[in-house]
C-alpha cells in the first residue's frame, strides 16, 4: 500500500500491481493477520477507459459487446475516464465544446440521444479457487448493459445505487501469456432518459431554474474488481443504542452471504476502537455456523463509557473503527472496515403548534438528548451535474467551508442526489448533520404502478444501506415539495408514507414525509397550513414586498424554513471562465442562459441599496452578492429570534451543480461570493443582533429597535456586556452605549434592550449599526453590524409594486415566454421597440442596462 497525503488526510491507495500477483495480497486461501487488514479490491478507476459513440440498438448489432478480449482496437476510441461522465469525456477528446461555456450547452443536445459504450482493458495473472470474484459498479447513470469477455453479465436501471456481478466463470487468467490473461470489459450506456416523471426517485433531475436540458449520464462512480473467500461479508451495519446510565451498546449486524452448496463453521473476530480519539481496543471472537444464502449474524458490544458524536458546536464528533475478519479454520474468508459514530437522534414537536391542526409532524431534532437548532442550506450538489470534473478534494474543500460558515447542518433536499461517500465522511469528521431527501423526489409525479413503486422503494433502501453508518446522517425525508405539481395528493402522500416504513426498517433515524408547501394541493393530501414556510416569495413575487417587510409579514410563524432563497451573480472572475468576453457587460444572451434573473437582481439591489448599483460591471456583481448576503442575513436573523418554536433554517443553495447566476452562495469554481460572509456573520452559534421593522428612515424620526442574544451553544455566559453603535455616511459616531448583561443562559434566545434614539438629523443617506458582545474578561464573542437607508419605506413600496406589475408585463405580455424564457431580456429576441435579431454577428444586450 501506499500512502498518499491529501489535505492533511491519509488516503489509501490500493496497488493494483500488487493485488493481483503472485506474492501481493493474502488470499482466501492463505492465512493474514487481522491486523493487517488486508482485502483484494481492484480499483478500475482512472483515464484508462475508451468510450465509443453509436446509434441506439447499433452497438449490438455491430459486435461492440464482443470486441475480441486480446484486440488492441480500443486504443483508437476516445479517451474516458471513471468515474466520470459522457459530456466531460467528449469535452477532452474535443468532439464538443465546453457546455458550461456560453450557450455551448444547447450545442450538446444531441449527445443524449445516443448510446455510449464504454471498454475497459486489464490483466489477471492470479487464479480464483476457492475464491467469488464479483465486479462491482458503485453507479451507472442511468441504464447499462454490462459484458465481460464477450459474457453478458447483465443489465441495470437506477443512477444512484450500486450493483454487481460475479465473473469466476468469464475472467481469463494466466500468469505468465500475456494475451491469455487479457480481460475486456464493456459497458453500453443506453440514451439519456427525457422524462424525469419517469425515473424519478431513481436518477437526478435535469431541470429547475438552474439548468438547462442536459440529462447527464455516465459512469459516475466507481468500479471495482472484488475477491473474497466462498463466504463473504454482505453488508455491515453499527447500530448503536445509548443507554440511560450512560453505556452504550453497538449492536453488529452482520449480513453474511454463504456461496458454498453447504453449511459453513465460520469464526468471527471484531475489534472495535477510537478512531479519531485514543481508546482501549474492545476484542470479541466468536463461532457461529452459517447456512448456504444470505443471513444476518448480530453480535452486541457493550461500552460502558462510549465516546459520543456530537454536532461540532454540541461537542467532539467522536467516531469508532469497527474491524471485522470471517475465516474458516486458518482459511480467510473476508475482512470490512467501518467506521461509525455512537448517537442518539430524536425528533419533538415545536412548541407552539397543535398536532394535526397545525402541523402533522415534529420538526424539532434533539442529538443525545440535547436540542440540534438547525443552520443550513440546501447542498445543491454535486459539485458538478457533469462528475467528471469533479474531485474529492473540492468535496472537502466545500464541507470545510460550509462548517467555517458556521453551518452546523447541509441539506440535500429532493433536486439532488444521495452524495459520494466521502461528503459523508468529511461531514462525520468535521461534525456537520446531514438533513436528507433519501431519492430525489423533486417532481409532482411518479409512475404509481405497484412495480415502479417497488422499484423506487429498492432504490431508496440500497440507499440509506450505504449511508446508515454515518452519523452525520440525522434525518430522513421523503420529498421536496413533492405535492405541489402532483396530480394525486393522496396518492402521492400514501407513497411518501410507505417510502418511509421502507426506509426506517433499515435505520433509527426520524422520518418525514414530504417538506411541503402550504398551497392547496399539499392540503388536499392531508397536511397542514404550518408544515413548513418556503422563504421564496420574496424572489418569485419580487415586488410584492421590501424584503424586511416579506418575512415579517409572509413567512412568519412556521415551524421550520426547509428553503429561503435569494439570488446572485459568481465574481468577475468566475464569470470570465463561462461567459464569452463579447457577452460580458453590458450583459449578454450568454447571462440569461446561465439563469440570470436581469429584471429580479436589479430590483433586489435597489430594495438593499436604493439603487441598481449598474454603474460597472464589477459595482453591479458585488451589488447582487451584497444583497443576497443582506437579505440572508436579516431573515436569518428574524428567523432565529423565533427559537425554539421555529427549530431550523435551510438556505437554498450552499452551491448550484453547474456555473450559474442563481441561488448559490459559494459558486461552481469554489469561490465564496460576498454572500457568504453575511451568512457566517447571521450563522453565529452565538449571535448579537438588532431587531427592526423597517430599513427606511426619516430623519426627523427616532431611530427604534431592539438588541438579542441568540445562543445556541450548551454553555452560558455571565457578566457580559455589549456595546451598540450608530455612524453616518462618514462613520462618524452619533451614537454609542454599553450595555451590561448579567448572564447569558446555554440553548436561549432573549430581547435585552430596546432602542429609542433621534440621531438621524446628521445622516444624508445611509447609517450604519455595530454591535460587540464581550465576555467577563472584555474578550469579544459575537459581532454584527447592518447598514440602512435615509427614505420613506411606504413610497419605496409603492414604487416596488409598480415595478412588478411592469416586470410580469415584461415576463408574460405578448407571449414572451413566461418564467424560464430569458428572450424577453433582450428586446432582438421580442421583437419589440423596433428591434429585430436578423445577423448572427448581433450581440444584443439586456434591457435595463443601456
């Protein structure tokens, strides 16, 4: 084995050199050590791939799948890479554009129309007796048919979980002819599905304002060639119970899968140990005689002082190291890995709200006992739609920073995928819950005959199977909105609802149908006005509402915010790498291809800043950043005042799976936008803060509001003090006071002081607001600072509705197109003011930017 260094992190990298030879790794029918750990995987990721494009049902007919094993014809295919993904392999080989680029993506339409076989080259010197040999796809998006030395192995539909085959009677092996021991392996990847209602719940969905129709597909995770003894591990499951005197136990469930025709005598050896703290190792052996088929073996381990896992700002994220070895006599069977965390995660109902009247659901969740206040945003990944330009480090990097953000939790609500592996990991290590839609079930609609249902349901198992052990994982949900397009509510309830008798058989972890809109449709299925409050309505109506006056008026009173959504543009930087230099500013076709909202991000920086900040391009894209963060920040704030009756807030997005100009707060080339300060300021687990009702002041009228303290960490304060400052325009003081605080309670949230001041004779158009909170020894612990606007907030209304009703003219007079179309930006698309698109040399640019 190697060792290889990534981000202060030991990744181990398997020598495929060296499991398959003579002499390499031990196997079943040798004698290893436990502690060595050893098990035969052949990894056949990396760039050694070839991809070949062909008409649909033509690859068969032609003989792709029985391309002779010794051939060297693949070497003129293009180049591929797994994991990875067909777009991304046809960028690098050049047949098509960047289609992150400009408008490229309309370009690369065709690409899902056809089918893709991928071939795969590779030795085997060693021979399989008294061995099962199993090659093993982690994820194929989204159908594939599978050969092996012209032996069809199989078929698969379903992106998001894995499947395998057993190759003993089709691998050839010779350890000294070359040509003897050449394997092939092929893989068609059948055409993109065009209907997400289809495959929902079993692939990605493509579409949502932040996309355009491009159906991803590709090898997307991992292959891998497996060798174990004729029993062999099925499945590993760490269940963990936290008793009332403080011991716990870690129930091993063990599914054993016996290949041989009888039964087999097999000894057990578990250890178990800290794995990121110091620990005695617990030993346990045991025999135990397993019947040919699958079975489940448990064995308890009892601790009498566990380590817990905690939330970061709850406590250490202390994890285990389960290591288990199956032998027969000194013949070695299997061995697994698994690391697991020993918590306890509950759910309570918020106070405030009745059950069944109110609500149909708790929505509050306690880790080991203690309240969880939930700080997130929707995940919004992967990191890219096209996971071929992935990489783990930039999983880590972004997981990094959503904890140095102070989020404490990463949703990954229904538009997106169960993640890879190591989004968990990386969350298990640095404390962070996962708050999860188990499928993307981000539609209305599902095919509802009872084999489709019992599809979705396999799919949805395989998948909180692989993910069960992590402890971050701390909620289960069924949809996202699922009601809201459904031409069924009760049905769709009912589905949502098996779904989670379905998924809670597999794991102890609280569960909840859907996170519904308060629309008619979610209350024709039976749920109720207070479910949850989707904070969008700022942005979809956008003047309907200044955005203080919004979310004091329209999203108030709700027992949790599943998504608040605010949009902006990625820095100047990050937009030269996706939008051509001629489309630049003043903006061009290419911005509303990327889903920028032109008419909605120059109202919003106009609510913020009382003007559409158009006066550069780089004064403009830090306008939008600056008023998404603004915005986020005061409704965070509104929001978390409301503890514990409101018990978690989800931003939507943390990042977006392609370049855009949307929801994101750190953009698609990891690159924070100024947004993300706000949030990290608003997201506090500690929070100082000022409480007002309006961001426009007279200044013949007394400055009014109120200070709080939120704390969301289990440790109190006494003896603090705050300091509270107003400046002008020139940051010239006008006024300050220090406040003393007697004591701070752990888990609060309290209105302190109230302010009363005439200091605005002096400002000419914008004041600013600065609060320090100090401990007993003067030390600071929390910081916050606003800014607000010399104005009239009623005649700033009133103009803010007049430009709605001049933007939905704008959006749907005229048959423009209506919400998605962005031709009604440039008036050469419309037709309009005597404007025509007749020459491709034109480059119109958006209207309201002359």
């Amino acid at each position: 084995m190697e060792h290889i260094f990534k981000n202060g992190k030991i990744w181990w990298s398997i020598l495929t050199i060296m499991l398959f030879s003579s002499g390499g790794y031990s196997q079943p029918n040798t004698t290893f050590s436990h502690e060595n750990k050893e098990q035969s995987v052949r990894d056949f990721s990396g760039m050694k791939w070839r991809m070949k494009m062909m008409l649909p049902g033509e690859g068969i007919k032609r003989g792709l799948h029985k391309l002779p094993s010794e051939d060297i014809e693949t070497l003129v295919w293009n180049n591929a890479e797994v994991p990875g993904d067909v777009y991304t392999d046809l960028w690098k080989a050049g047949v098509i554009d960047d289609p992150y680029f400009g408008r490229n993506s309309v370009k690369a339409q065709w690409v899902q129309q056809y089918e893709w076989w991928y071939a795969y080259q590779f030795q085997v010197k060693e021979g399989v007796e008294n061995q099962v040999v199993d090659i093993k796809f982690e994820g194929v998006d989204y159908s594939c048919e599978v050969w092996l030395n012209g032996h069809y192995l199989g078929k698969n539909e379903g992106a998001l979980s894995g499947f395998s085959f057993n190759v003993n009677d089709y691998l050839r092996i010779s350890e000294h002819d070359y040509l003897k021991g050449q394997n092939m392996l092929v893989v068609k990847i059948d055409p993109a599905p065009q209907v997400n209602a289809f495959v929902a719940g079993k692939k990605t969905p493509w579409f949502g304002d932040y996309w355009r129709d491009l159906a991803p597909m590709g090898i997307w995770r991992p292959v891998k060639m497996v060798r174990s003894g004729k029993v062999r591990f099925n499945d590993v499951y760490a269940n963990t119970t936290i008793n009332e005197d403080g011991s716990a136990d870690v129930s091993m469930e063990l599914t054993i899968e016996n290949t041989n025709a009888t039964a087999k005598d097999m000894n057990f050896a578990v250890s178990l140990k800290g794995k990121n703290f110091e620990s005695e190792e617990t030993k346990i052996e045991f025999n135990q005689l397993v019947a040919p088929g699958l079975h489940k073996v448990v064995k308890n381990i009892h601790l009498d002082k566990p380590k817990l896992w905690w939330p970061w700002d709850l406590g250490d994220p202390n994890l285990y190291l389960a290591r288990i070895s199956l032998k027969d006599n000194e013949v070695w069977h299997d061995y697994n890995e698994t690391t697991f965390g020993i918590r306890e995660v509950t759910s309570k109902w918020n106070p405030g709200f009745v059950k069944d009247v109110d609500v149909t659901f708790p929505r509050s969740t306690y880790i080991n006992g203690k309240f969880h206040f939930i700080r997130s945003a929707c995940w919004g990944g992967p990191v890219d739609i096209f996971t071929g330009r992935t990489s783990k480090e930039e999983y880590f990097e972004l997981i990094k920073m959503a904890k140095e953000m102070n989020m404490n939790n990463i949703r990954i609500f229904g538009w997106h995928p169960p993640e890879i592996p190591e989004f968990y990991q990386y969350a298990d290590e640095m404390g962070l819950t996962i708050w999860q839609d188990m499928i993307p079930l981000g539609t209305g609609n599902i095919p509802m005959e009872e084999e489709n249902v019992a599809q979705i349901f396999n799919e949805g198992v395989k998948v909180i199977k692989e993910r069960r052990n992590h402890p971050s994982l701390i909620m289960m949900e069924g949809g996202e909105e699922m009601m809201f397009r459904t031409r069924d509510p009760i049905a769709g309830r009912k589905f949502l609802e098996r779904l989670g008798d379905s998924l809670q058989a597999y794991a102890k972890l609280p569960y909840v149908p859907d996170s519904p809109m308060t629309d008619h449709v979610a209350q024709q299925a039976g749920f109720k006005p207070k479910e949850a409050v989707h904070a969008l309505r700022y942005f979809y109506d956008m003047g309907e509402w200044l955005h203080e006056d919004w979310y004091q008026t329209k999203a108030d009173g709700y027992p949790i915010v599943p998504e608040f959504a605010i949009t902006s543009v990625p820095s100047v930087e990050s937009l030269k790498k996706f939008i051509p230099k001629d489309e630049m500013w003043p903006p061009g076709l290419s911005w509303g291809h990327h889903w920028a909202d032109l008419t909605r991000l120059r109202m919003q920086n106009w609510d913020v800043f009382g003007s559409e900040m158009k006066g550069s391009l780089e004064e403009f894209v830090n306008a939008t950043q600056d008023a998404q963060g603004i915005i986020f920040q005061n409704g965070i704030e509104h929001f978390r005042r409301d503890k514990p009756s409101l018990s978690a807030i989800a931003l939507c997005h943390y990042i977006t799976y392609g370049p855009d100009m949307k929801w994101a707060i750190v953009d698609n080339y990891q690159k924070p936008k100024n947004s993300y300060y706000y949030v990290q300021k608003a997201y506090q687990p500690l929070l100082v803060n000022f409480e007002f009702n309006k961001r426009r002041w007279h200044t013949d009228e007394p400055f009014v509001g109120n200070i709080w303290v939120v704390n969301d960490f289990y440790k109190s304060y006494e003896d603090c003090t705050i300091k509270f400052k107003v400046s002008n325009d020139e940051k010239k003081t006008l006024f300050k006071k220090t406040y003393d605080v007697a004591a701070i309670d752990e888990n609060s949230v309290k209105q302190l002081f109230s302010i009363s001041e005439d200091v605005l004779g002096k400002v000419k158009g914008r004041f600013y607001v600065e609060l320090e909170l100090l401990d007993n020894d003067g030390k600071q612990i929390s910081h916050n600072d606003y800014f607000f606007l010399i104005g009239d907030q009623a005649q700033a209304t009133k103009r803010f509705q007049e430009w709605k009703e001049e933007r939905l003219e704008m959006e749907n007079g005229n048959a423009h197109g209506g919400y998605g179309s962005y031709y009604f930006f440039f008036d050469e698309f419309t037709r309009e003011n005597g404007k025509d698109y007749d020459s491709g040399i034109q480059r119109p640019t958006a209207i309201g930017f002359d």
